[in-house]
C-alpha cells in the first residue's frame, strides 16, 4: 500500500497496514472488532485520543468503551456537552453547574432556581435526547487562546475564560457541535450520538442525570441515599462561593496577585474549625450518653490518621484523655489471612482483622479492666503486643481508624450508644469550572502518589497499577456505610493542589511511555498543568497536607 501506516491493535493483538491519515473511528471499521458496547475513544501510544485523531506514523492503538473507567469519563463529558446546549435552549436565564457526583450520575443546579419540577426535568430530558438524535459531529480544533476567550464569554462561559487567562498559552483546544462552543479537559465521544443512555431527574435543589453504570453499562446506576454526603457538599460549595474562589480560574488569579498566605490561612482555619466543633459533639455524647469509642473511616488517602490525632488534641482541650488504636493492629497473622479471587492476600476484607480479639478487648476496656493491645508488625506478618497494658479512665476516649470503622459487623459486641461514627471525604470544593468537577478520587490518588513515593518507596508506576483495586476495596467495604456516621468531614484543601502539582510532576515523568500506566500519569500531568504552583513554606505543620508531603510535627 503507497504511503502505508503500520499499525498495532492490542484489542486483537495483530497488525493492520492502513492508509496514512486514516482516523481511528475509520480504523475501527477495518479491524471488524467485537466489543459488547460502542467504542468511545483510545489509547494511541498508551495516551488517551478522541476517534478524530487521525494516524500518520505508525502507533500501537488500545480502543475503550464506557466499561473503562477512562471511557466512563469521556461518556460523561460528552452528556454534559450535549446538556450544555440544552440547558442554554431551555433555560437561558439560568446558567447551570455541575456540583458533584452522586453514584455513577451527576448532580447540578442552576443560578435562580430552587429547584425543579418533574416536567421541567422530562423536558430537559428530551432536549438533550433530541440532541443525541441528530447524531452531530463534535469537532476539536486548535485556535489562539485570545480567540477561544471571546468565543467562551459570548456564549456565556465567563468561568472558563478565566481559567484560560490564568495559565497564558498561545494555542488552546475549542469544540464545536453544531454552533455550540465548549471547553473540556479530555475527550469526547466523536458525536451527540454516542451518549443516549441517560436519565433526568429532580433532586434536591437542582436534577440529576443518572448516567450507565460502568460495570454494568446496560443499565443506569442507581442512585444511592446520601443525603448527608449532600450535605456536605452543598455546605462547602456555598462557603468558597463567599470566599471568592469556587473555580480553579479565580483561584489562580488570587494565587498570581499575591494573595496565597491568606488563602491558605483561611483554609485551614476552616480545618481547625471543623475539628473542634466534632471535638465538642464527642464531648457532648460522652457526657450524654457515655460515647467512649471514636470510629473514623474514609477512602485512601482522606487524611485519616492527621485528622485522629487533630480531633485527639482538641479533645484534650475539652479535658479528656483520648487514647488512639489503629485498626490495622488487628489483623490475623498473615497466613490465616483470606484471599481475593486471584489468590492474593486480601487485607482489605473484614476477615482479615481479628474481630473476637476486637470485640472482646473493646468490651473489657469500656468495663474498666486491663488489655494486652496487640501490636501487628507488616514485616513479618505476625501478632506481636506492646508493653504496656491499656486501661481506660472516666475521661478516656478510644479512638480507632481504619476503613471498616463504621461497618457495623465490626463492633457488634459495643452498644450503640457507645459509639461515636465519623466519615472523612476529600472531595476537592473548587471546581476546574462551573460544569467541570475535579474528581474526588484524582485529588486522593495525587495524595497517595505523593505520600507513598516519600514514606514507602513506592513509584508513581506502583501506586497508579494497584489504584483500580483500592477502588474497588472501597465502593465494597466504605462507601456503603458512609451514611451511618453521625458526622462526615472535608479533608480537602482547595489550594492543595497547587501545592501537590511541583512535588509531583517529576515523580509523573519517572513513568515510561511503554506501559498502560503513563496513560493515567500524562491525564494527570494535564490536569495539574492547570494549576499555579504553590510552595509548601506557609503550609501549617499540623496541617492534614503535611501527612503527604512531610514536614509534620505529628509522628505516624
């Protein structure tokens, strides 16, 4: 073939010879593959490309459809595309934000309405259907950036010409359906066609659309009761709306006119101030009802063990005497531990702690008497026990952290009553833009990657490989008890991605090109490139931060 391209499919693990400028979404068609849903976007050279992209040397292709978690996300932004549109059709006067997650689906609101009524959400409904109907091309292409700013604040978009104005680049990206313009941080399916599996509904203050379950991409996800998780949300989406930094862009702009060691000053002030309110509601239900045990759970990377000992030291502020154990004391010896579906150890099972061993320890403490703490040593994978029994007076409180704290199987032996539940979230409270999220689990991940590269010898490649199965861990053993915490905090900084962005970035780059992971490591090199940098010096030592990049006055 004249001017023939060499081309690899991993899908099919063969070669096909293809003419050069040949688009990925003609490709396809050539390879004939079988894929139990529609092919949404690629991997060219193990980094993400839209079907658009046409091929003019020879590359090693991966195609994804929405069981991906990457395909999921391009799914998602191309609805919001298309919601876009008809949101400006139908409610002009309302410009509408994208607030957070809720299960697989998306929450949001618009600007002058409380709420919305069923049929206003049927006849969204059907806008953004017939959009999808149409099956439009959605095109991207490169223009100057003073350009694609006039574009963005004539449609309406005054936030994300912000943001383009906050990190001057000559050329940036723009995507057309039809004569709507948008702005989006990765890709997009290659037409409004792609996207017409979704649902609208009323919900709280604004709708949400419920998208396909990834597991499951024939049904939509179901959307799970979290009602205080809303809560919290909506609570820190009002404060940095006062504190004038709601987007990514404005944050920015306040970080370039000097204005950083009061922005982190107040956040963390907010931090302190979260502390000692949960310090006097667990003193409140200690002289109440005699709450002696403090369980706090949360995802990787929440900030879990900073935040045990904040809570501790305020607690000791109030006069009581708090005592910390760590969960992960309890596991079984190593070789009684159960295994996962590959025969791995799997420490992430409630099995794997010794819960008789908890009960009964818990239970002789609350009545007064001395216990052996066991002490777990990861070495050798084997009980050891420290040298001081532990012992509990009037004004103790047990503090206990670990990812089953607040399953209730854990302490079937301890009254309710005892209890005091907490749930730590790090849900990232600025957004990229009014209807871009920063996903909860990329702020966490860029904790983790930093935490575990300083404190464990892990690499960037380690940490982003195992990933998907601490995901998983979670959305089986944490996410569904979240609700029953009698209070859930916000362990997220807004400025602290800026803070993250220099300490990580080479840590990134250490990732070859020959590996699937450097396609998670480049996605998140783009994404911190929209970020001013911000130095550590100013940063608190006691602040939840310093758990990741050091520096802390707490030993852990």
């Amino acid at each position: 073939m004249k001017n023939g391209i060499k081309v690899y499919c991993e899908n099919s693990a063969s070669y096909i010879e293809v003419q050069m400028g040949t688009t990925l979404l003609e490709l396809t068609g050539c390879l004939e593959l079988k894929h139990n849903y529609p092919i949404l976007a690629a991997y060219v050279n193990n980094r993400i490309k839209e079907l658009n992209y046409r091929v003019y040397t020879p590359i090693s292709v991966r195609f994804i459809d929405i069981s991906h978690p990457e395909g999921h996300r391009v799914y998602q932004r191309t609805v919001t595309f298309l919601l876009q549109r008809a949101m400006a059709a139908l409610f002009p006067d309302n410009p509408f934000h994208i607030r957070h997650s809720v299960g697989s689906g998306i929450y949001c609101e618009a600007v002058g309405k409380s709420c919305f009524s069923e049929s206003e959400c049927i006849a969204l409904e059907h806008a953004v259907k017939e959009v999808a109907a149409q099956n439009l091309p959605i095109q991207r292409k490169k223009e100057q950036t003073v350009d694609i700013v006039a574009k963005l604040e004539a449609a309406g978009y005054p936030d994300k010409a912000t943001l383009l104005r906050s990190r001057p680049k000559l050329y940036n990206n723009i995507y057309y359906m039809g004569q709507s313009v948008g702005y989006f941080f990765g890709a997009l399916a290659p037409t409004s066609g792609y996207v017409d599996n979704f649902a609208i509904i009323p919900y709280n203050e604004g709708f949400l659309v419920a998208l396909p379950d990834r597991t499951n991409p024939l049904r939509l996800g179901r959307v799970p009761m979290a009602d205080k998780m809303a809560g919290l949300f909506h609570q820190f989406h009002e404060w940095m709306d006062v504190v004038g930094v709601p987007t990514v862009g404005e944050l920015n702009s306040r970080i370039l006119q000097g204005d950083t060691s009061e922005l982190i000053k107040i956040a963390e002030a907010v931090h302190s101030r979260q502390f000692s309110n949960i310090a006097d509601k667990i003193y409140e239900a200690n002289r109440e009802r005699g709450a002696k045990v403090v369980l706090i759970s949360g995802p990787s990377s929440s900030g879990k063990t900073t935040s045990a000992k904040r809570i501790g030291i305020q607690l000791r502020v109030l006069g009581l005497h708090p005592v910390l154990i760590s969960l992960d004391d309890y596991f079984v010896n190593r070789e009684d531990t159960p295994r996962d579906e590959n025969g791995d150890y799997d420490y992430e099972a409630l099995e794997a702690l010794d819960l008789a061993r908890l009960n009964d320890d818990l239970k002789q403490l609350i009545d007064g008497k001395s216990v052996e703490i066991p002490r777990y040593d990861f070495i050798t994978g084997t009980r050891q026990w420290h040298e001081q029994p532990l012992k509990l007076d009037d004004r103790s409180v047990l503090i206990m952290e670990g990812i089953h704290a607040l399953n209730p199987k854990l302490t079937p032996a301890l009254e309710e009553r005892l209890k005091f539940k907490i749930y730590l979230s790090c849900f990232t409270s600025v957004a990229m833009d009014n209807i871009t999220r920063i996903h909860t689990t990329d702020n966490r991940l860029l904790r983790r990657i930093t935490r575990d590269y300083r404190t464990r010898g892990n690499n960037a490649y380690d940490t982003i490989a195992r990933w998907q199965s601490v995901r998983r861990g979670e959305e089986k053993h944490i996410f569904p008890y979240q609700e029953n915490a009698d209070i859930m905090v916000n362990t997220s900084l807004f400025y602290e991605i800026g803070v993250l962005r220099p300490i990580i970035e080479p840590i990134l780059r250490e990732i070859p090109d020959t590996v699937p992971e450097y396609g998670e490591a480049y996605r998140l090199l783009e994404f911190l490139d929209n970020f001013t940098p911000i130095s550590t010096e100013e940063i608190p030592l006691d602040s939840v931060l310093r758990e990741f990049v050091g520096g802390s006055s707490f030993k852990y």
